[in-house]
C-alpha cells in the first residue's frame, strides 16, 4: 500500500499551486481596474501577516528575530517577484506570464547547486534544460520581448532565488516562522510603497464587455 505522505505533499502542493494562481488572477484583476501593483502586492503581504499571524505561533517577544540580515534578504525577494509579477500581469496574457516565470526552479536549482552543494542529476537537468527551452519560446527574446515579459521573467529569476534561499534557512528556522517571517517582513518593505499608492474609489475602472 502506498504511503499516505506523499499523497498528503502532492495536495498541499496542488492547494498552494491553486492558491497562487487564484491570487495572481485576482491581481490581474485589480491592475486591470486601476489599482498599481505595489498596492496589490503590499495588500497581499499584510492581509495575510494579519490572519495567520497566531496561526503561525509568531508572537511580539519573538519579533526581535526578524533582524536577522538572511530573513531579510529573503523577503526581499518575494517581495520583488510579487511586485514583478503583477506588473507583468497588467500588460501580458496570465499564461505567457507563467510560461516566463518557470525560470525560477531552473535558477533555484543552479543557485542551490552552486551555493548549497545539492547533488545534481542528469534526469533533472535534462527536463530543466527542456523547461527551459519552453521558456525562451513563450519569452522570445529580441525585439518581440515587451516590457511585461521583461518582468516576467525577473520575477521568476527572483522567485527561484527565494526558493534556493528558503532552501538555506530550513536549517536555521522551522517553515511556520519562514512563512511568518516573510508576510511581517514583505509588509514593512512595501509599507511605503502601499500607503503611496492607494487607490481612490474614482480611480477604479471596471471593465465592460461590448
């Protein structure tokens, strides 16, 4: 009989799939209403920094913790692929987005060979390198590359250096405070950023099919 764990990592994997994708419609959504995307970005960080907060076992006496220089970096970096992401979602189909943005496990995986010492397998690089050709496809670098793919595809070079860096500092924190660390951290980097650009009701634009 097969064991109940990998089922259990390919639902969470799927859920957290699924959640990404909903939440980058819904950004579209908005950017295409008006709204700028570090708005977006800095509203997804602190709703969900807001809720899940206790859930995640952060409490204040232990907030001193998030000075540590590599929880900042990593948030950074979430932080930028978000923001990228969603400007590459004002100006280019959600599919060629996501087609640019595989790059990010082809660079999480140079990164975690190259600095973390990962074993690396013929199989993986060979599906990677394939992944990657499909990228090039939907990028087409030259003069057919637009600016919103031009985010795209530093969205995911930043999403896969997020990815190599998560991957170092599993030994350091338990997964609950790194996810907790990089809502409470990618709130404050994009306060700024998020009060600035606050959408006022007219600004809105819904759009109307003819």
């Amino acid at each position: 009989m097969q064991s109940p764990a990998p089922l259990t990592v390919l639902g969470l994997v799927a859920l957290a799939t699924t959640a990404i994708v909903c939440g980058d419609t819904a950004g579209k959504l908005l950017t295409g209403a008006g709204v700028q995307p570090l708005f977006v970005a800095w509203s997804r960080f602190a709703l969900a920094a807001l809720l899940l907060f206790w859930m995640l076992g952060l409490r204040p006496t232990g907030l001193g913790r998030l000075l540590d220089w590599r929880l900042i970096l990593r948030a950074a970096l979430i932080v930028g692929a978000i923001a990228s992401i969603l400007t590459a979602l004002r100006t280019e189909p959600i599919a060629n987005v996501f087609g640019a943005f595989f790059i990010g496990p082809i660079v999480a995986y140079v990164l975690s060979a190259l600095l973390l010492g990962e074993r690396v397998s013929w199989a993986r690089t060979v599906m990677l390198a394939l992944g990657f050709a499909g990228v090039l496809l939907v990028v087409r670098p030259g003069g057919e590359m637009g600016t919103g793919m031009i985010f795209a595809v530093l969205a995911g070079t930043l999403y896969g250096s997020y990815l190599a860096a998560t991957r170092w500092l599993t030994a350091f924190y338990p997964p609950p405070f790194l996810l907790g660390s990089q809502l409470l951290i990618g709130a404050v980097l994009l306060l700024p950023a998020g009060l600035a650009s606050i959408p006022a009701s007219t600004d809105l634009r819904v759009s109307r099919s003819p």
